[in-house]
C-alpha cells in the first residue's frame, strides 16, 4: 500500500497545532551520535531518546502525562531541530541552554531539582560529579539518588546529564552509553585527560 | 482497567496507508488523500473523549467513511459491493461499529444525518456537535435525540 505523502502528514499536524488539538509534537532528527526522538510539550521539551529506545514507547510515556494528542511535526519544532543539530555538529554549544525545558515527566521533586540545578549551572566545557551535584541540591551524601535522577532524566543533552561524571573518575555510565557520553564530553572539550575517545 | 489510549500518531503511522487506500475505493484517487486529511482531523478531535481504546483501527475506517459521505465524494452506486465501512481482515466483529449505521440513517435528512455521525461516530460531546452544527449544546442535544426517536420508529414500524 503507498504510504500517506508527506505535504499529507505535513498539514494535517499544522492544522492539528493550529487548532490546538496537539498535546505534544515531536520530530526525528539525524545526528552525529544517531537518530533521536525530541518530544515537545506545551512548556518546551519533555522527551528525547536515543535510537536504541523504541519510539511507541517513548511516545507513549508522553502520552500517559500529557494526553494522547501527539502529533509529528518538523516545522513545528523547526528551531530546536537547528539548535540541537548545530550543538551535535560541534558548532554554537550555547543555544542548548536557552531551549525551553518541561520536565513533567519527572514525577519525583528530588530528582526534578537535580535535572533543574544541573540545567542551570553546569554549563558546556564544564562537568561535576554526582556527589558535588548532590551537594548543590543540599544532599552531599545523595550520590546513588543523582545517580537515579541522571539515569531516568527524560530530556538527555539539554539536561546535561553527560557532564555528570563518578567522583572515582572515568566518563561513568550513561542512558545513551558510555561512548555517546564520551563522544559528547569531547564535542564540548571536557573530556577527562586520560580518557581519549576510541 | 482500560487501557490508555495510544499515542494519536502511532495509529495514523499503522494505519495511514490502508485509509488511503480505504478513501480510494470510496473517491478515487484524486479526492482521496484530501478526504483522509480530514478524517485524520476529525478523528483527532475526538480523540480524547473515546471512551474505550478498542476498536482504534475501525473507528478510522468508520470516520473516513463518515467524512467521504460527508463531502459528497462516494462515487455513485451507495449498493455497491465496495462500500463498506468495514476494514478488511479484522480478527472479530467490531460489535460496537453497527455495519448498517449509515444505510440505517440513510432515510433521514441531511442535518439528522450529520448530527448523528458527529455524537456517535465521531463520538463528539453536545457542546462540540453543537458547535459543528452551529447551534447550542442543548439545541444539539434535541436534535440527537429527535433523530434517534424517528430512528426508533422506523425500527420499529
């Protein structure tokens, strides 16, 4: 059977954001470290996944908090496409942070903190550890609960959560893996010496 | 439990290929992808209201059937073998998409007609009917109402 064209799936979504209907949008985007799905809300990006995570599933995940009117749109989501793409091609690493952020689907206060303090102060070229981000969030001693919050941070690269690394010192593990973590640790100069990227 | 309603656009990546070719048989081409468009559209709107996540695949059937009957696009020949609402090859009858719905309310006027589709298939409350139909949520309502009563008559006659 022919699939539904393009200019098709490409009204229909304009006309589905125009009237209000969509609950979220979301667009798929070729990068250097794969594919990724970027999920937007009605507060600014509430999902991104990487290419080994099943789309329905994180479409669904979405669709549980914020409803079940999701939609695809490249246009729609026009400028995050660009800034994600020109941080991923290792040009302007800025922009990431003036993306808006949702992150409704943080169903814990703690770990909500955690993504939000990272967010704000630990910038590109810079990294902290899981303990020194416990301790910015007034938890010293709460390493493994930063450890969690990175672990299940819904919205990878824009909650910088690759710039967390283990107080015992190599990249430590990542949502996406190690190397994704690696690879984007060097993109913004911050990789660890001793820690080359293969 | 019911289970929660899949992501909208999941279904319209499963399914966006057999309504077209569903909206075919019923237009012909050239008319075709404009009426999915507008089913999609519907179906979306109303979307949030089903009551059930059963079925998915043949309230999309159901509705681009609606709308290319709506937009006087069915080509002529309403007896023809292939109008049907049905999608082909479901494992178990949909009991609750009565296969006679639009050849039941075929007797009744235009309005009746539209205000009938909208409540049931389209599965839109009485402020939105009423909104579609340009008329209160109430005035909606009686005009439902009247309609499934004639309905019932001519059921029952």
């Amino acid at each position: 059977m022919t699939p539904l064209p393009d200019t098709l799936l490409t009204d229909l979504a304009a006309a589905a954001v125009a009237e209000g209907l969509a609950d979220a949008v979301f667009t798929r985007l070729d990068s250097p470290i794969g594919r990724l799905l970027v999920v937007s809300g009605p507060g600014g990006i509430c999902r991104i996944g990487f290419e080994e995570e099943s789309d329905d599933a994180q479409l669904a995940e979405v669709a549980a908090r914020l409803g079940p009117r999701i939609v695809a749109s490249d246009a729609e989501l026009d400028r995050v496409r660009d800034v994600l793409g020109e941080y991923l091609e290792g040009g302007a690493r800025n922009g990431l942070a003036a993306l808006d952020v949702d992150l409704s689907l943080v169903a814990s206060p703690f770990r909500r903190t955690v993504l939000e303090t990272l967010r704000a102060e630990v910038g590109p070229g810079d990294t902290t550890s899981y303990g020194k981000l416990g301790a910015r969030v007034g938890h010293p001693r709460a390493a493994r609960a930063v450890g969690t919050a990175m672990a299940r941070n819904p919205v990878p690269l824009v909650v910088p959560c690759h710039r967390v690394l283990p107080g015992s010192g190599g990249v430590g593990s990542y949502a996406g893996g190690p190397a994704r973590k690696r690879a984007l640790l060097e993109l913004e100069g911050a990789l660890p010496p001793g820690l080359s990227p293969r | 439990m019911t289970p929660p309603l899949p992501p909208f656009w999941t279904l319209v990546e499963a399914h966006g290929d057999e309504l077209l070719a569903h909206a075919r048989r019923l237009t012909g081409a050239a008319e075709a992808e404009d009426v999915v468009q507008e089913a999609l559209l519907r179906s979306l709107r109303a979307y949030p209201r089903l009551r059930h996540a059963e079925h998915l695949r043949a309230w999309l059937y159901r509705v681009t059937t609606t709308t290319a009957y709506d937009a006087h696009r069915v080509r002529g020949g309403r007896a023809g073998e292939e109008l049907t609402d049905e999608p082909p090859a479901v494992a178990h009858a949909p009991e609750h998409y009565d296969d006679g719905f639009e050849s039941l309310i075929d007797p009744l006027p235009d309005e009746a007609r539209r205000a009938l589709r909208l409540r049931f298939v389209d599965d839109l409350d009485y402020d939105r009917v009423g909104a579609a139909l340009g008329c209160s949520a109430v005035a909606a309502r009686q005009r439902v109402s009247s309609a499934v009563r004639t309905l019932r008559k001519q059921v029952a006659a």
